[in-house]
C-alpha cells in the first residue's frame, strides 16, 4: 500500500497540473480598431477607415502607403497595428 502511495501520488500531482494549466490557458481575442496615419503637416492622426487587430503578428496593417497606427486619447497614435 505504500508503495502504490508513492507510485499513484506523482502522477496525480502532474495530472492536476495539466489540467489547472489547460484550464487557465486563455486564447488572445482580436481586438479590431480603427487604424490612423499621422499626418506631419497637422501633426495629428488622421482616420484611415481600415479595421486592424491590436493583437501583435508578423504583418503590420497597412494602406498601401502608411503603417495603421493606433490613437490613444485623441492625442496622438503611437501604437502600430496588425493584420488579423
């Protein structure tokens, strides 16, 4: 009987583990946002209307001839934005 405790013990400790990690493990949402380009001339962040993710991947979010950039509080848009 002790023996089965030292044997059975582990490997219930690891199950629970995997378990509590699969359990807790969450996914990252794409958070879609407006994408912006900052103007110099105004210098200010102008609506460029194409959806981009916050979400960070190999591709950044482009129209073509600026880099989709993110606004914060009106104020300016220093976040680069992804492609979904």
């Amino acid at each position: 009987m002790k023996r089965f405790k030292k044997m059975v013990l582990p490997v219930a400790i690891v199950m629970i583990a995997a378990v509590g990690a699969f359990a807790t493990n969450s996914t990252k949402k794409t958070a879609m946002h407006d994408g912006y380009r900052y103007d110099e001339l105004s210098e200010t962040c102008v609506n460029t209307e194409i959806q981009c993710s916050d979400v960070q991947t190999s591709f950044i979010c482009t129209d073509g001839s600026a880099n989709q950039l993110r606004q914060i509080n009106g104020t300016g848009c220093p976040d680069f934005l992804y492609k979904p």
